[in-house]
C-alpha cells in the first residue's frame, strides 16, 4: 500500500503503512472489566467501554492493510518482583496489586484479569508485550522489535489516555518515532484528562505528536 494522508491535528500527517505499527496499549480485563485492578482504585470502569469498537474496526483495517499490530498488557511477575513498593503500596485501593480478586490475582500475570479482553484478543503472530510500567519501552524489548522491523511510525491507541497511551507517545516520541493516536481509540477514567491529554499531545505544533479521529484512519488505509 502507498503513502497514506490522515487528516490530523496540528496538520494532516503522511504515513507509510509498511513503517508503520498500530500499537494497543493494556486493554485487558484488570481495566475494563469489573472486579479488576482499574475498579480497585475506586475508578468507574464502565468509561473506558467507548474506545472498544473504534479500537476493533481499526484492527481490522490495519490488518487488512497488512500492517504489523502489537498490543500491550501492564502487569507483575507472581512474585511481585518488578513491581516497585511505591507502585504496590500507593493510594487506599481495595485490592493491591498482587491480592486475589474475582479475576485472580491483581494485575500479575498469567491470571484472567491480566489478560486482553476478548473483542480485542490478538490474531495469528501478533506481538505481545508484556510492561511492568506504565510505558511500553520501558523494561520491554519494544524497541529493538520495531526497529528490527523498520518501523517509523506508531498508531498508539488504548488505556488509560494520559497515563500508559501519552507515557508510551512520549517514550517513543524521544525515540525518534513519529506518533498518531486515534483519540477514540483511547478512553480514561477521568473524562477531562483525556481531552487534556489528546490536546497536550498535539499542542505546541505536534510537540509528541498527532491526534486524529480512528474514521479518517480507517478510510485512508481503506
Ligand atoms: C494505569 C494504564 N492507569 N494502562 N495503567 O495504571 O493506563
């Protein structure tokens, strides 16, 4: 497929689908789904639904285009061991991580909760990388997989908008990578944050990167 245009904030952005990844941030159960670690924190999780379908038609556009999709899930080694004390010990959570909950044990891997939510599962050998903190670069082997696979640009799309999605856009931002996040593809608990952070991201002409609207996306790779 040729060089494709998506209207865009600040400005229309020009893509090569074949340098390209449409990167999923943490759509696992542990946040969407009740009983997880994201309702833990006292969150409505009922909030982060809306990004599930323009998520799920993206997918399917992106991989008809033939393009590499990589998704993400946040969470623990069982011994809690990459979980740093401040991460485990913070806030007054009903459950912290590392307790049983109705989807086993909170955020660690393995358990139920830990993993992505069925609408969104993975297909055939798509990437899967598991992140012990909020961005997808850090302590992951993200990095050399895109670059192995020439990858310039990042379609990041997910949960939560301001914390994992923008840690993750400004990682790959200060890598050199070119970032576009769909922002219905994204949803928060906090409704005002994801405004904010879609606009911090394309403030300051671009200043992590570009914001578009998943239909303009999904009918440029069309
Ligand atoms: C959080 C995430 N919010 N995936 N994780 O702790 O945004």
């Amino acid at each position: 497929m040729p060089f494709i245009e998506v209207p865009a904030l600040p400005e229309p952005m020009r893509l090569d689908p074949a340098r390209s990844a449409v990167v999923i941030i943490d759509m696992q159960r542990d946040f969407l789904e009740p009983g997880g670690f994201g309702e833990t924190l006292g969150n409505d999780v009922s909030l982060l639904r809306r990004a599930v379908e323009p998520c799920r038609a993206l997918l399917a556009a992106a991989r008809a285009a033939g393009m590499l999709v990589i998704h993400t899930r946040e969470g623990h080694r069982p011994d809690l061991s990459d979980a740093p004390p401040a991460k485990v010990m913070r806030g007054n959570p009903v459950l912290r991580i590392g307790d049983m909950g109705p989807m086993g044990r909170i955020l660690v891997r393995g358990e139920m909760g830990h993993d992505l939510i069925d609408e969104l599962y993975p297909e055939g050998d798509e990437p899967v990388i598991d992140k012990p903190g909020k961005g997808a670069f850090w302590a992951t082997d993200l990095h050399s997989l895109l670059i192995n696979r020439g990858i310039e640009s990042l379609i990041v799309c997910g949960v939560t908008t301001e914390v994992c999605v923008h840690t993750t856009v400004r990682e790959a931002n200060d890598r050199g990578y070119r970032c576009l996040v769909p922002g219905d593809c994204c949803a928060s608990y906090i409704p005002e944050f994801h405004e904010v952070g879609l606009r911090m991201i394309a403030a300051q002409g671009g200043i992590f990167g570009w914001v578009c609207e998943s239909a303009d996306l999904v009918a440029a790779l069309d």
